[in-house]
C-alpha cells in the first residue's frame, strides 16, 4: 500500500505541474468537451479547465485509498488487494491521458477525444473485468446488489460472469473506433447490458441458494 499511494501521489502532483505549466499557453475560454462528432460544445474558464480534472483526480485518489479502512469488508479487501491498487493506478493514468488531451487541444494539437477515448475505457473496462473475477465480497468494488451482498456464493458467481463480460465489453469498446458517431453507443450498450444481465443473474443465483439451503434443512 505505501508503494502504491507513492505512485499515486506522484501522479496527482504530476497533474497539478502539467496544469501550471499549461496556464499561460491555454485560451481564457477553454474547450472541455466534445459531441458524437468530435465537435466542441463545452468550455469552461481558464482555471477550472486546467484545474478540475486534477482535483477530480485527488477526490477520487482518497476515496479509493480510504476504501480498505472504512469497508467493514476489510479482510475480504485485503484477498484482492493488489488488483484493486492497480485499478486506482490505471484509473489516474486515465483520467490524466485525458486531462493532457484536453490542454493539448487547446493549445492547437487538435487530438480528436472519439478517436482515443474508446481505447481507454476499452483497457478500463477490460482491468476492470479482471478486478470483478479477483474480487471478495465488499461494499465498495464489484457488482453489488441485495442477493451479491447477501451471499458470497452468489457474489463469487455473479462477479465471476460480470468479470468475463466486461473484459468483452472492453474489447467492443476499442471496436467503436472504427464507427465514427457511434463510439459511446458501443461503450455505453454493453454497460447496461451487463449491469442488467448480472443484475437479474445474481437474483436468480441467490434463490437457487436458498432453496439448496431449505431443502438441506428439511433432510
């Protein structure tokens, strides 16, 4: 854990001295957001365009890093630890590959966001998977529903498939570079297409536990 928030911290300060360095090379007006067409249609003034994505980025640090001392979970944490610090870690790498995107467009290197913003969440997607299918029972990582959190049988199973299908999902995800304009659609579709699947899976799951605990107490 110590090397990881060094790493961590180390990230954080790096997005805060690109920003600085940034400042007087950036428009007062600074464009932060783009449409399906890889249009601008946001912008946000000179200090919160360089400065949000930093502050987001030590928000989201804190909360991940406290996640071990606050879940009443912990050991379960602990059994996963090192695919959960590695999520962290690649989550900042995106957030800031994203960050320097922004400053570099608006200093004219005009990168295109729908042509690499697939790849990224793509890879998310797939680590994410993986942390799913290396996952304990908690409050914070995973899929958690009732029946998840209920049972760490139906949390094992339930995670186990919701692993596999967002790997594929990260995969149909670098997919949508080759269909400009439809980039979020292959992002988002299989979002909530496993979010409804595992959803009603791990529904299921848990009532076929029960019965298999019913009928073991009646024999």
């Amino acid at each position: 854990m110590r090397k990881t928030t060094a790493i961590i911290t180390g990230l954080i300060l790096l997005s805060f001295i690109i920003s600085i360095y940034f400042y007087p090379l950036v428009p007062e007006a600074m464009a932060t957001h783009w449409n399906s067409r890889g249009e601008v249609n946001g912008y946000m003034s000179r200090f919160w365009g360089l400065f949000s994505m930093p502050l987001l980025i030590t928000g989201l640090a804190v909360f991940y890093l406290a996640i071990p001392r606050t879940d009443l979970t912990r050991m379960n944490l602990v059994k996963f630890g090192k695919h959960h610090e590695g999520y962290v870690i690649f989550l900042i790498f995106f957030l800031l590959a994203a960050h320097l995107q922004i400053l570099l467009w608006n200093t004219g290197i005009r990168i295109n966001p729908n042509a690499v913003l697939p790849v990224g969440i793509g890879i998310l997607f797939y680590y994410i998977g993986i942390l799913m299918q290396n996952s304990e029972r908690n409050w914070f990582l995973g899929i958690k529903t009732p029946w998840t959190l209920s049972s760490d049988k139906t949390w094992k199973k339930t995670n186990r498939l919701g692993g596999k299908l967002f790997r594929i999902a990260g995969i149909v995800a670098v997919a949508g570079i080759f269909f400009p304009g439809f980039e979020f659609i292959f992002i988002l579709g299989p979002a909530l297409f496993i979010v409804g699947v595992t959803a009603i899976y791990s529904y299921l799951e848990y009532q076929k536990e029960l019965k298999e605990t019913e009928s073991q107490i009646k024999i």
